[in-house]
C-alpha cells in the first residue's frame, strides 16, 4: 500500500454515499473502494458483538483490495467497532462519531447541541461520549429518529410525510437555546434542506460525513498517503452483498451521475 | 403435551402481537406463551438461510416451554421456514400466509386482490404463490411497503404523516378493479382504519392475523387440543430477547389492557 492505493470505506448499505460524495469533493483524485453490506442491512438493530464481527469482516475484504486507508462510514459500526479495529489494523482509519462531534462543538455558541441518530446510535451513547470527549461543558440533546433512516431509503427526501415526520422528532428544541444539530447517521444529509427549513437558518447543521471527510484529509496528507491532485476524478468501486439493482438505483438518487464499476461481493 | 398445554407463537418482535389479539379473541381459554426476537429484529432484511436459523431456534425456545401448537406470527418466517419446520416438528404448526391467502381469495369477487407487506415477504413471492395455489385464476397486485411496519413501530397508526405514505403505497390499485386488499405483515392491522379510509368501502380488507387465528381454531378443534370453554381470559407469558421496557411500552399500544408475564429470555 503507497498513496496511489485506493482508500476502502464500508457501510451497513447506500448511508455512506453521503461520505463517499463529501470525500469525493475534497479528494476527487483519490480511488475509493466501497463496500455496502446490503445482504445484513441495517446493523442498527443488530448486538454489538455482531457489529463488530461485521466490521471485521468488511475491513478484511477492503484490506484484501489494498487499500491505503479505512474509512467506517457507517454510525452504527463506527460507535461499536472503532476502538478495536483502530488497536488491531496498522492502517489509518477515521470514523464518522469523533469528527462530527469536534465539529458540533466547535460551531456552537449556545453550548448546547442536538444529535439525531437512529435508536443503536443514540443509545449507544457514542456522540454524547465523543462531545463530553471535546468539551464536558457542551450539553446535549440526543433525539432517537428510527423513522428517517427508511424514509431516505424510499428516497422521500422532500415528501411532506417526511417533512411531518421530521418536525415532530425536532419539535423538543425547536424552542429551546440548541443552536447546532449534529446529523449522526449517514442518511440525515439527504435530509438536511428539510431539516433546515424545519430548525430555521439560526441552528447550524453538522454534517458527520462532512466531518469524516475533513478528517481523512488530514490524516492522509499526515501519513503522507494523500495523491498528488491529477485534476481528473478517480474510478471509484461499488461492493454491495446483495440486491445490485437496489442500491444502484438508491446510489443515482444519492449521487446524481454517480460513476463507477458496482459488483455483488460475498464475504 | 396435551389439550392444557399453551400455544407457542413466535415473532421477530411486537408484530405478531395482532395475532395474539385475535387468537384471544377467538379462544379466551387458551394460554398463550409468546416470544418476540427483538434483538434479532428485523427479520425482513436478513438472508433466507438466517430466517430458518432463527425460526428453529424461536421453535426450540416455546417447544422446551411444552407448547401444544405452534403459530408462526411472522410473515417472513412463514415465507421461508414454514414447510421446513412443519416437516421436521410433530406438532401442528399454523402460519400467517396460507390463511391469509385462501381468505383473500374467498372474499374477492372480481378477482382481483392486492397484497400489502414488506419488501422481503413482497420479494419472497409468498403470498403471490399461495393465491395462486388457492386459484390460479385471481389475479394479484403485490406492494412492498418498506414504510408502514416502521411508522407502526412508532406506533403513527392515525398521523397524517402515515396516511400521506399509505396513500402513496395504494396509490396504483384505487382505479383498479381491486375489490379485496390482502394485510401481508402482522404490523398492519393497527393501521386497518387508515387504510380502509383511503381505499373506501368497496374495498375489503383481509386481515393475515385475523385468518390465522380462524385457522389455528380449526387445526385445534382437528386435533382435540382445544381447551375447554372456561369462561375466562387464561394468562399470557411473553418472552423477548432484548428491550423489555420497548416491548412493553409497544405492546400496550398494540393491545391496550394486555396483561401477562414479560420476561427477558435467551436462546
């Protein structure tokens, strides 16, 4: 592995398009290998020892490719697995929790932030961890939104059912002194213009896939793995382990012209 | 085991609650012993192999619990495991699509039914092949309805935002010649009053809960296991893998005033 190798990013599924299109805007020279494991989609639900038995097993087929780098673009893995594979590889890796987190503290002025997450996410604690981490004095309000994971699966991006579905999650703190809301599932960004309109241009939006963008640029260009800039976009590699078709037409609504080789892989 | 055994149903978690409602309403004497694998909830999205794993296990559970019967109140259990459990087990054994399938077909006059369910049981081609085994003939408009179990979930059984999606989901068949509306997931009788407003009155709804326990009444009576009429409600013991608490809370909105044992258990 050299700065030419591709960087490898997984997920439960499509959420970690989101990243994949924020790195991708920072980093257009650099190859990705994603891997979406559609077949044991979603992981929210699913015990924390098979999170990270999961986790593993999608690092060890993206080493198996090569890659220079990992990037845990998925919340669920990112809140169970991180450590352990952070102590067990000797390759950078960058979740989606601590950079989003950094950045949720660093925008506020209130000292107050909300976090949405899907219900795993939330009530693993991992983002109230990760702020007290930053900042013990930055209060948090953690909203469990199971329903706008699958809303984004239906690509119901503007629908109104979303739209009500939404501000009823948000209606706690739309009177309340949070000025930042820290999106914590790779989902929420095709959410974010409603979530906008529903919060008002007073509250910030912290985007985690943003975050985890921002982060990879760093630790490439530390670890001197980052690609020289070609000014050309990189061919990127779609592994899903089931329903091809689903998550190509789900990766179009994501990524407009998203392009790329999209295979079936099995672990 | 013998006719004062309890009936053993299983699920992947509350869904089947509905079925546990109509089965009392049906057989009041009867003792119900219920377990909801809500740490290994959702089934819809796992492999077919891993549902069979867990409906053998789930049967293992309620078998070492002396049931008498079992009812699969599951739709994805009962696509791919019914066959296989009802030949290696002796006792008998009642799924939700069979029922629910020859119902739909006795209640269709013009021949034409739609089925509601998840995009797993949709995709299974369960229900499409019971109707066909019932008549070839009827023909059958399939909808996968990836939202509603969710919105149930939340238990949304009379928000706008719920009818908004359904509206979407029925969408196709309200100029069609559907006159009977097949309820292909144990969530979506608690939302029966939403769907039957935006499908009309001309349209019947078949419920798959209610069809399974009318066919569980038969196969009782069939074997002489049926309980003696006591003139009283028999107790309920409901077992769950995680989230005790959730369960709970969903139960009393699925059946307001259920009582009975609740019990966290382990497979």
């Amino acid at each position: 592995m050299n700065s030419k190798s591709a960087i490898g990013m997984f997920d439960s599924g499509v959420g970690g398009l989101t990243v994949v299109r924020e790195v991708t805007r920072l980093l257009p020279e650099e190859e990705i290998i994603y891997f979406g494991d559609t077949a044991r989609f979603p992981y929210g639900s699913q015990a924390p020892s098979r999170i990270v038995e999961y986790s593993k097993e999608n690092a060890t087929f993206l080493l198996s490719q090569g890659v220079k780098a990992l990037v845990m673009a998925c919340n669920t893995c990112s809140a169970h697995a991180y450590e352990l594979l952070q102590e067990s590889l000797s390759l950078p890796i960058v979740d989606v929790i601590a950079p989003g987190a950094k950045k949720a503290v660093a925008a506020t002025q209130s000292g107050h932030v909300a976090v949405l997450g899907t219900s795993g996410t939330i009530s693993s604690l991992a983002y109230q961890k990760a702020i007290e981490k930053e900042n013990p004095a930055v209060r948090v309000t953690a909203i469990a939104c199971p329903l706008l994971a699958p809303l984004v699966e239906e690509r119901l991006f503007h629908h109104p059912a979303t739209e009500l579905i939404a501000a009823e999650y948000l209606k706690s703190i739309l009177k309340s002194d949070v000025d930042t809301l820290l999106l914590g599932c790779t989902h929420y960004p095709m959410l974010q213009p409603i979530l906008q309109k529903i919060v008002g241009n007073s509250v910030s939006i912290v985007n985690s896939a943003s975050a985890c963008a921002e982060e990879l640029v760093c630790v490439l260009q530390e670890k001197k793995l980052a690609r020289a800039s070609s000014g050309q976009i990189a061919a990127h590699r779609y592994f899903v382990t089931d329903d091809l078709k689903k998550f190509q037409d789900l990766a179009q609504s994501f990524l407009p012209g998203i392009q790329g080789e999209f295979s079936l892989a099995s672990l």
